[in-house]
C-alpha cells in the first residue's frame, strides 16, 4: 500500500509540473505514457506486453502486464511468461497457454528506475515545450507583440513576453534613436522563427515594414475593418516613410481616414516610431500619376516611362528639383520604394526659359474631369497637353475629338495672347535701335549742314561787311 502512495505524490508532481509548464491534458498523458513505456522497454526488452490507465484528475495510475501461463519447468522469458503456479494464484482458473493480467506497481521497479523516469520526463516536458514555442510564435509572425526588457547586450536586447519565454531585438532592428533600459516595455513585430537543433530562436523587429502596416491597422479602424488597404510602403527608419492607400468606398477619404482630426491618429504611429516622418498618399493603377503623387510636394512638368524597364523620368521646373529629391535624397529614394521606378529627375531648362501654365489654372474655361484626365497621361502643364498630339491624347486620355480640339484652342490662345504683348513690345525696341543709326549720320553730315548756313549767312550784314574791309585794308598796304 506504501509503494501505491508514493506513486499517487509522484503524479500529483507531475500534475503541478504540467500547470507551471502551462501543457495541455491531452498531450501530458500522452507524454507520461511515452516516458513510462521508454522506461520499461529499457528494464525489460520490450514494453508491448503492457497496459497504461493515467487518470490526472484523481492523480493516479495503473500498470497491467499481459503474460502467458506455461508450465513451470518451461518458462524462459519471466517478462512475457508466467508460472501455471503463479497464474492459478492470480486466477485459480488458469489454464496453460491463457493469458494472465496482473498490476505492477512502478514503485517497486527500484530507485533507478524512478530516476530514469524524471530524466525521460524532463527531457520529453522541454522538448515539448520547444516546440509549443516554435508553434506558436510561428503562426505570429508578423504581428505586433509586447515585450518587456530583461538584459540589454550591445549587440541585441533580450526580453521577455507574459509567459517568460525570451524573445531577442537585435540592434541591426531597432530604430537608430531607440535607448531602452531594463524593465522597460517594448512594441515589436515578429520578424522571423528559427529552430536550429530544437532550439527556437525568435527574432523581433521594429524597422521592418510591416511593423508600420500593424500600427496603422491598430490606429485606423476603416484598414483594420478592410475599408481602406495599404498598396505599398516605402520606409527608412528613424527618418521618413511613405504609404500607398486605397479605399474601397468612395465616401471615404483614405488620406484623411489615415491622418485623423488634426492628425490624431498618425501622431500615435509617429511617436512610436521616435518621431519618423511619414506621408500618406493616395494609391492609382496609373504609372504615371502615382509616380506624381510619389515625389510631392514637387510637381513635374512632364515625364517618361518605359514599363520593360522600369525606369521613369521626370522633368521639373528648377525651383521643383530641390523638393523632389528632399533632404538627403530621401524623398526621391523613397518614391523610388514606393513606386518600384527607377526615378531621374531633370531640369526642364525649355520649361524654364519660357513661361508655361499648370493645367489648375484653366479650371474656369476647362472642365475639371477633362483636366484630371489629362494628368493621368503626365500632361500637367499647358505645354505638356501642347506637346502631344490630338491623336495621341485622344487616344490616351480617352478623350472626344471636340473636347480635345477646345482644349487645343484655349491653350494655344492663352500663348498666343502672350506672344501678342511681346510682338507689341518689339517694335518700341526697334525704334531706339533705329534712332541710333541717324544720330551718327548727321555727324558725318554736319559739314554740309555748316556749308549751307554758310551760304545762308551773306545776306546778313556781318557777313556782307567783311570782305570790303578786308579790300581796304590790301590797299592801304
């Protein structure tokens, strides 16, 4: 009865060991009986010949071995056979060759046998929990998790999630202004899962993408409800980010439902992420135009793709080119991410010597949807549409003959006005230029001019007086 007892304390350990290391019923039975059987085919050769009943709940368990009756002057293998003699002791109504049950008690195979059976039972118990480890963070990749700090290394910071499992933030994916001392909380991604020699190693990240992608699907409801969805995400952490989005519902403003009253809601985003800059723009199929929308605030004059390679290049008025690169090249890098384009940026020096129109300015005189229509084809300015064909933008903008043959006329008029107060202003020029060339001349002139007053002057009295004097004075002489 004693040797019964110290079983039943020995489960009840167990059972408290299977509450700490937080595993399921199911699976502690199945592990008990794995290490029970492990046990008695190393005692005995072979553990088929037993039956296992655990019951965790009553805190008990029960070993029945399966033998064959033989004679007694004939038995050979005491763990499968069992003396007639014995068997009748059991059963008086065994016969030779019926197979006899009897219950063993665990404790009674020895110390070192109980010993084994802790041993097989705490490697089982970590193995397992490996690889309910391994599981569950396997199928959480990619979402956010808190963590708290429990050592910070120079290399990594290791922490700790509710269940005390460690978790590990390498510096490489940390923001460059993240600082964190122990007991200090933590918001990660799960970046990656290793399990290199049943070792599970979980890597956490706070400069991946979609570490920006959860924050926004925490902060804004229409992306996590699936109203709104982010198309792309070009980011350097620490320093500017931009995002792609698009709504399903054209009542809602996805730019607007992203940035919130006054920004309340990206301001959330933005402190988590120590103050990173990031710009929220609206997602279109067309190349072009999200290639416009990519590099604001700077507005281009015009543009060229090429889809095979995946280059484009942008033409921008000189004062544009400094706000389409951004500080430190950063916005144009960025839109290069986002778009997936090898973006060139080039001064429109044609653009610049002469002076165009945006297409916003024609909003009174041209309809607003033929303007947009025409933007979808990187025609933003006067002289981009101009540019083009009537053939090609019909056929590109998807655009009437007449509509477009309007637009021709109210954009060329509006140059041809301009040029009119040039012509105007030409002639005032030409005149001056003229009026130099008759200044010189009469210069040369001047001595004829002075022959005729010359001629003119001897019908003055001054002029007639001087030669008889002149006479008088010969013949004094």
């Amino acid at each position: 009865m004693a040797k019964k007892e110290e079983a039943v304390s020995m489960i009840d350990t167990l059972a408290e060991f299977k509450d700490l290391k937080n595993i399921d019923k199911e699976t502690m039975i199945s592990v008990l009986e794995e290490s029970f059987r492990n046990v008695i085919a190393k005692m005995f050769g072979t553990d088929e010949n037993y039956d296992l009943i655990i019951n965790l709940e009553k805190g008990d368990f029960e070993i029945w071995r399966n033998r064959i009756a033989v004679p007694d002057d004939e038995l050979v293998n005491p763990n499968l056979q069992i003396p007639i003699s014995e068997a009748r002791q059991i059963d008086p109504d065994s016969t030779i060759g019926e197979e006899v049950t009897d219950e063993v008690y665990f404790a009674g195979f020895g110390r070192r046998a109980i010993l084994n059976l802790r041993q097989t039972l705490a490697s089982k118990i970590l193995e397992l929990q490996k690889d309910s480890l391994f599981t569950k963070y396997k199928e959480r990749l990619g979402q956010i998790i808190t963590a708290e700090v429990y050592q910070v290394w120079k290399k990594e910071l290791l922490l700790l999630d509710d269940e005390g499992n460690e978790l590990l933030l390498p510096k490489t994916e940390q923001i460059p202004s993240d600082f964190y001392r122990k007991g200090e909380t933590v918001r990660a991604i799960v970046q990656k899962v290793e399990n290199s020699n049943n070792n599970p190693k979980i890597i956490l990240s706070r400069t991946d993408k979609a570490f920006l992608q959860r924050l926004f699907e925490l902060e804004v409801p229409e992306i996590h409800d699936g109203l709104i969805t982010i198309k792309a995400i070009a980011r350097i952490p620490g320093e500017r980010a931009k995002i792609a989005v698009e709504s399903y519902d054209d009542r809602i403003d996805p730019v607007g439902a992203c940035v919130g009253m006054k920004g309340s809601r990206i301001h959330g985003i933005v402190r988590e992420l120590r103050n990173e800059n990031i710009d929220v723009v609206n997602y279109t199929a067309n190349t072009a135009l999200f290639i416009q929308r990519s590099i604001s605030p700077a507005k281009i004059s015009s543009i060229r793709i090429d889809e095979v390679a995946r280059k484009a290049e942008v033409y921008l008025r000189p004062e544009e080119v400094s706000l389409a690169i951004g500080k430190g090249g950063l916005n144009i890098k960025l839109a290069c991410m986002l778009t997936e384009y090898a973006i060139d940026v080039f001064r429109d020096i044609e653009g610049a010597d002469e002076e165009d129109v945006y297409l916003d300015a024609f909003t009174d005189e041209i309809d607003v949807w033929v303007i947009e229509a025409l933007k979808n084809i990187g025609c933003y300015t006067a002289k981009n549409v101009l540019s083009l064909s009537r053939e090609e933008i019909c056929e590109r903008a998807d655009l009437e003959e007449q509509t477009v043959d309007d637009v021709y006329d109210i954009l060329s008029a509006e140059f041809e006005a301009e040029a009119g107060t040039v012509t105007e202003t030409e002639p005032e020029v030409e005149p001056e230029a003229e009026e130099v060339e008759p200044t010189t001349e009469p210069e040369v002139e001047a001595e004829p001019e002075t022959e005729s007053e010359a001629e003119a002057e001897p019908t003055t009295e001054p002029e007639a007086e001087a030669e008889p004097e002149t006479a008088a004075e010969e013949a004094k002489e």
